[in-house]
C-alpha cells in the first residue's frame, strides 16, 4: 500500500551567520543563545508528537536543533539520521559572504540587484542559476543539481521500510531550503520574498510521488 507520511520540518536555530548577514550553504556556523532558545522552543510545540523517525542535514547548526528538539519528546525518541541529501544550496565561492554583496554579484548582470529582485522577476531556482554563473570556480549549486541532491533525501525518507502510512517525522533543514520547497509545491500560496523563521515549523505530507504543504513559517 502506497503511504503517507506527514513531515515536520523545522528551520534550525539562529545562528552567528545568521546574525552577520552571511551565506552558510554547507558552511557550519554555530546557534547563538536565541538559536539555543528557537531550538527549544521547537522541542516545546513538538513534543507530544509522537515521531517515527527524525531527520536532518549534516551541519552542526541542524543536528544541535534535531538534537534539542529530540531530548524534549515525551515518548521514547527516534535514531537522529543525518545526511548531506538535506543540506543548505551549496553557495560555492561565495559562502561566508555578505547575503547582499553575493546577490547583488550574481543578479546585476541581469537587472535585479538583490536576491528579492531576482525572486521577483524570476525564481529561487533562477537565483540558484545566476550564482552558479558568478561563481568563478562554477562550484555553487545551480537549481538542477540542487534538486537532484535534495530530491534524493526525500527519496530516503520515503523508502525507510520501518515507515508506515500515517507515520510522523521530523526533518531539520535551511532557510533556503524551505523558500526553495515552497516555490516548487506551494501553489503560489505563499510570500517568498521574506525568509522562513528560525525555529518555525513547515508541515508536508510526503507521498509516494508528491509533496504537499500543509501550512508554512509556524512559530505558534
């Protein structure tokens, strides 16, 4: 029987990077003390769900909010699984760059200085696109190779044989991420042009072929 899992994905906590204004694509940059909070506070909402099985990127900022959110459950807690299928866009030459000078480099070329103009004119997979192009290396990730990444950590979810119809699982992931995941199955529903909160909670339902979104940026 085809199953449905419903996903709780969590933006991790603040961190340093956060605060600088920097790219952190595969970039570890470590929770401040509010980050420590949002991750606690995530744990709070979440507790009494009751989660099959929990995921998250392998960046330390990911595993130390998976990690908090797991140590409040009020039921025994699922094996943490890490893996880079759930990372940030890789932002190539430009991580630990300033957010607004990187963008502004990869979207001036083409008339939209900022990463809004970009998402406004075009998309969040062109963005992806024009950093690539920038990139003097070509080693950040353009919006094909990012999906093709991605798409194989739902893939993982999907095939875990210990997952049944109707299971909850927790999955920690990216500020990007989520915009990224919002303009390919939001339905347009959602605004774009400001980043989901650190700690809110996206809830997916992730079906054999689809994803659906169920509500997005929740800190309630």
């Amino acid at each position: 029987m085809a199953k449905q899992l419903n996903l709780y994905v969590v933006r991790h906590g603040q961190t340093y990077f956060n605060i600088y204004n920097k790219l952190q694509g595969w970039s570890n940059s470590p929770l401040t003390e509010a980050g420590i909070a949002d991750a606690q506070a995530a744990g709070e909402r979440l507790k009494a769900i009751p989660f099959a099985a929990a995921y998250c990127s392998d960046t330390t900022r990911a595993e130390q909010t998976a990690k908090t959110i797991l140590a409040a459950q009020t039921q025994p807690a699922p094996q943490l699984v890490t893996a880079p299928f759930f990372r940030e866009e890789f932002y190539g030459y430009y991580e630990g760059t300033d957010i607004a000078q990187a963008w502004y480099v990869a979207g001036a070329p083409h008339g939209v200085p900022t990463f809004k103009a970009i998402e406004a004119r075009y998309s969040i997979g062109k963005a992806k696109d024009f950093l690539k192009e920038a990139d003097p290396f070509h080693q950040a990730e353009n919006n094909a190779e990012y999906w093709q990444r991605v798409d194989q950590g739902f893939d993982l979810i999907r095939q875990n044989p210990a997952l049944q119809d109707g299971d909850n699982v927790l999955m920690v992931s990216h500020g990007n991420t989520l915009l990224s995941l919002m303009e390919r199955y939001g339905q347009g529903k959602y605004d774009l042009s400001e980043r989901p909160a650190n700690g809110s909670l996206t809830q997916l339902l992730l079906t054999p072929d689809d994803i659906q979104v169920v509500r997005y940026n929740q800190k309630d």
